[in-house]
C-alpha cells in the first residue's frame, strides 16, 4: 500500500499557519491514506521530531525518488528506508513508531 509519501516535503511548504502535523496529514491524506492514520501519522512525528528533522527527512525523501516515474509517492517501506539512511536516528525510531503505531506498516 502506497500510503506515506513525498507530502512530507508539500506538508512544509503548505500553509506557514499550520503546525506541522496538521501540514503532515493534509499531505498524506491528498495521497490516499485515511484522515484518522494520517493525523496519527502527523500527531506522531510532530511529537518526536523537531521541525528541523522534518525538514530533514522531507528533503531526503524528496531526493530519494527523483527521477522515478511516479516521484510524488513513497510507500511505506521506501520512507523507512530514507529515515534509516539519516544520521539522526531518531527520525528513523519516530518514523518506525508513527507507521507502526498508527497501523500504516508495509
């Protein structure tokens, strides 16, 4: 299921008024994952992680499906493995936790 995906680098360019969960969920929801999974999804990360690391982790993701045919979608396992490839590793825990936790596992 293509559930998390690159609206995690949209969700911080959307609205400058919203926190970032809310930016986090509005982008996953536009790529097909049900509203209650992705405020969890976004409650989650926005709860663990600075701005500064989703920032981070929206950037790598944006940069890890350049040039691919569909690049506006990641599935869950692709944003696991970008988290994991950070040097922070508490974006790769966090991001673990929301999938698991908000039942959005691969």
């Amino acid at each position: 299921m293509k559930a998390l995906t690159v609206a995690l680098v949209g969700a911080t360019l959307l609205s400058a008024c919203a926190a970032p969960a809310t930016r986090i969920s509005t982008g996953l929801q536009r790529y097909g994952l049900d509203g209650p999974r992705a405020d969890c999804v976004g409650d989650r990360l926005q709860g663990d992680l600075s701005l500064g690391q989703l920032q981070q982790l929206g950037r790598a993701a944006a940069a890890y499906r350049k040039g691919d045919t569909d690049p506006g979608v990641l599935t869950v396992g692709d944003l696991l493995r970008v988290a994991g490839e950070l040097k922070d590793p508490a974006i790769a825990i966090s991001v673990g936790k929301a999938a698991a936790g908000c039942g959005v596992l691969p």
